[in-house]
C-alpha cells in the first residue's frame, strides 16, 4: 500500500483519488480552498442558485466508468442525468434562430436547411464527415492513451485536406472551415461558437477543433439534477466511501524531492507530509510560476498548453417563471458590440427560491489580458442575453458577476484550460500526466488530455492506472 497525496480537489484530481483508493492505497487529498470542486463552483443567495463552472456534461461515459470502478452504486444512481433536448437554440446576428436537436445528425441537418436555406444542412453534415476522420486519427491518443513520450506526431494536423483541382489543399485553422467549406456566415458562425465555448479563437485554432462539435453533435449534451455541482457532490461522496481523506484550507508550499524523485509534499506553516507519490490536480503553469516544484527559470518549464482565454459569468435571478418556449441553452452569437454569449436556463427547482422565479447563468469567452471592466463587459452580456430571455430587464432582481479574477481566486489561475488539440505545432497539447520529476503526476484539466469536465475526469483515470500499473500501462482498451 502506497501514501499517495494529492494536491487540490478538482475533478480530476478527485477521480484519481478514488481509483487509487480501491487500489489499495492511502490517498490524503490537500486544497487549499474550503471546498471540493476546483472549477464546479456554486453561487448561492436569497434561494437562488447557479453553476459558476460547466453547466452541461458531455461524453457522460467517463463518470459511469468511475463510479463503476469505484463501488457500487452507479453514476445514475448518485445523480439525475438528463439529455438536454435541444441541444442549443442558436440566434444569429441577423436574427435568425434554429434549435439543434440532441445527438442526431439527421435532425441537424433538417434543421439547418429549414432555417438557413436547402444545401446549409448539407454543407455541416459533410463537415461533420471531415470531422469525424480527424475524431478518429486522435480519440485514443489524445483522450484514451497517456501521452506518448515523443508528442511530435499529434503536432500534425489531423483534419482532412480538401482536394483542389488534382491537389490536395491543407485547411489549418478553423475559420478557413467555415471560410471554404461551409460558405455560409451564419454556419461560420455556428462552427465559431463551438471553438469559443471552449476558450479557443477560431482565427487561430487549429482545423482539429472539428471535433469539439463532433463530439457535442455525436454524444450529445446531459444536464446533471441540482446542477453539475452535484456532480463535484457525487464524486466527493465516492471518495470518501473508498476512505480517501480531505484536509481542506491546506495549501501546498512546495512538493519535496529526495533522491531524484517526489517524496511528499511541505504545507503553509512548515507541516512536511511524506508520500510514494504526488498527485497535483494544481495548474501546471502555477506550480512551476509559484515555485512548487523546479524549474525556476520560466525557459526550464515542461510544455503545456496556454490559450490565454478565460470566463466572464453573470448569474441574473428572475422575478417570473420560465416560458413554455424555452430552452435548456441559448447561444447568442456575436452583432456589433454585443458579444457571443452562452445562456443556460436549465428547468430545476433545485435552482429557484420557487416556480414563480427563474435562475438564469450568461457566460462569454474572454482573454484573460481584456482590459474592459467586468461591470461594463457584463451590461453588453445581459444585453444580448435578452435575445435569449424575453422581457429580461423586467424581470431582473438582481445580477451577480464572476470575472477571470475569481476564476483565478477559486482554481488558482485566471486561465481555463482547453481539451487538447492535435496540430497547431503541438502549442495546444496539455501538460503529460507523468511530470518531469519521478513520482510527481499531473491531473485535471491542466494536464493531458485537458479541459472540460469528460477530459479532467480521463486525466484521473490516466494517472491512476500510471500510478497502479507503472510504465506498461496503455489506457482504456
């Protein structure tokens, strides 16, 4: 039996505790906060309550294989998993809508001929096609597999180069997608807004983030009962039935070597906790910039991956109840000054002070180095939110913001992390799991396969079977 600690109760830091805990190892979890959670926050006040992370799951599959390899119980038996049906309503910045059915391809394509004109369906399912070879040439070693030793072959990029003539002509960001493939703005609007959810500029992503609609379009979109807090809830409650121990307010100073490899870790006050391992579910760049571990000069850092972009929030609780029309997510797009915003409105009592009341949650992309005040930033954000949200204005009681500031305060960085991406020169491939360092291990979002809820809870898996198998571990089968 090993002493394992980990640093910090995210996610994926969490997912790979409880599998190191049915192991048989002594795992002792340390966060510096007062909470569990890491980016699944929650926002409470008057009886309203709002996710301040991720407000829907995709690719589900990842939690029910945790919870059936930790226990008993199923994931659905923890939580209450919905599909969320449409999947999003879109309103472009001419005033057209389509709602986007869950997980049907078929319906999509419907759906965009009725709304755009014959042949827009078309155009996206041919898309799609493209997309799915580049899912295909990158699921396992990018989401299944560790990361392999030499990186270099998921520096090339994956998505498949059109033919020109008797040429072939290579397609490297993603707005050349929607620029020469789907021919359409509002289509390349529709592809844009997918790479913005996750923190990316379409300008400069790499023609691989097809998969992000891919994924969210094949396995659809799921909301969790109560909010996806109760998610952080759920895998909480399961790794503390494999035993595994919380010190919570117990940031780590530094992580301790000895003889060339990780032996425990120092706590704020001097407290020195000695272990086999260390799992850190910290963000990468943090760890190094805050002297936790080596590497002093910045040029020394192992690669990972930085995008420079984080989340503005506006919870708004409502005076009202939600109309009969409305949808679980509504995507604004972009019009003048008013940017793309995502706006949830998830139907849950759970989430209200009372059914003639509604919580509503507004999020938008941002670089973390915008200089444009929170407070100003948010009134465009209601703004466009009321494209989504009839008579919103009048039914404001109250808005609560949450900037990169905050997501810095409760995760340690300003940044969000992205899922990883192949190409772009390997810049968008996420710290490894296995650290320079024996015996330290990276987990979460920060490291491979990277952000989002389904990666951060892979990464878990990840370092688990590293940490239980040694090097001849090769991921799921």
């Amino acid at each position: 039996m090993a002493r394992i600690v980990v640093i910090g109760a995210g996610l994926g830091a969490m997912a790979a505790a409880a599998r190191l805990a049915v192991a048989g190892h002594r795992v002792t979890v340390y966060e510096r906060g007062a909470t569990y959670g890491g980016a699944v926050g929650r926002f409470e006040r008057d009886g309203f309550a709002f996710d301040t992370g991720p407000g829907l799951l995709h690719l589900p599959a990842v939690y029910r294989d945790l919870f059936v390899k930790t226990g008993k119980e199923s994931l659905e038996e923890c939580v209450t998993l919905t599909q969320v049906d449409p999947a999003s309503r879109h309103v472009f910045a001419d005033g057209t809508r389509v709602d986007l059915p869950n997980a049907s391809r078929a319906g999509t394509v419907a759906a965009l001929d009725a709304a755009l004109g014959a042949g827009a369906g078309e155009r996206w399912g041919d898309f799609l096609v493209r997309a799915r070879e580049a899912w295909d040439r990158t699921r396992r070693p990018l989401l299944e597999e560790p990361q392999p030793a030499d990186p270099a072959p998921l520096a090339r990029e994956p998505y498949p180069a059109l033919k020109a003539g008797l040429l072939r002509r290579p397609t490297t960001t993603l707005a050349q997608i929607g620029a020469r493939e789907l021919r359409e703005p509002r289509l390349a609007a529709l592809l844009d807004a997918y790479a913005w959810s996750y923190g990316f500029d379409p300008a400069t992503a790499p023609a691989s983030a097809a998969v992000l609609p891919y994924m969210e379009q094949t396995f659809g979109s799921w909301y969790v009962g109560g909010g996806l807090r109760a998610l952080a809830d759920a895998v909480y409650e399961r790794c503390r039935k494999r035993r595994v121990e919380f010190v919570f307010e117990a940031p780590v100073e530094e992580v301790l070597e000895k003889d060339g490899r990780a032996a425990g870790v120092e706590l704020a006050g001097g407290e020195t906790v000695e272990a086999d391992h260390v799992v850190s579910g910290a963000p990468v760049p943090v760890l190094y910039s805050d002297q936790v571990i080596g590497w002093e000069r910045q040029d020394d850092w192992p690669r990972h991956q930085e995008i420079g972009t984080s989340r503005v929030t506006v919870c708004l609780a409502l005076r009202g109840p939600r109309e009969a029309t409305a949808v679980h997510r509504t995507v604004v797009h972009a019009a003048g000054e008013r940017p793309t915003v995502t706006v949830l409105r998830p139907d849950d009592p759970a989430l209200r002070p009372g059914a003639d009341h509604e919580s509503v949650t507004v999020t938008a992309t941002v670089a973390t180095s915008a200089g444009e005040d929170g407070e100003s930033f948010a009134d465009r954000m209601v703004a466009a939110a009321g494209q989504a949200v009839p008579g919103l204005r009048e039914r404001l009681l109250w808005r609560h913001v949450r900037t990169p500031e905050d997501v810095r305060r409760d995760t340690g960085a300003a940044e969000v992390p992205g899922p990883a991406l192949a190409g772009a020169r390997g810049l968008l491939l996420p710290a490894a799991n296995r650290s320079p360092l024996p015996g330290l291990w990276f987990a979460g979002g920060w490291s491979h396969p990277g952000g989002g809820l389904a990666h951060a809870g892979m990464s878990g898996a990840l370092v688990a079977g590293l940490v239980v198998e040694g090097d001849g571990f090769r991921g799921s089968q």
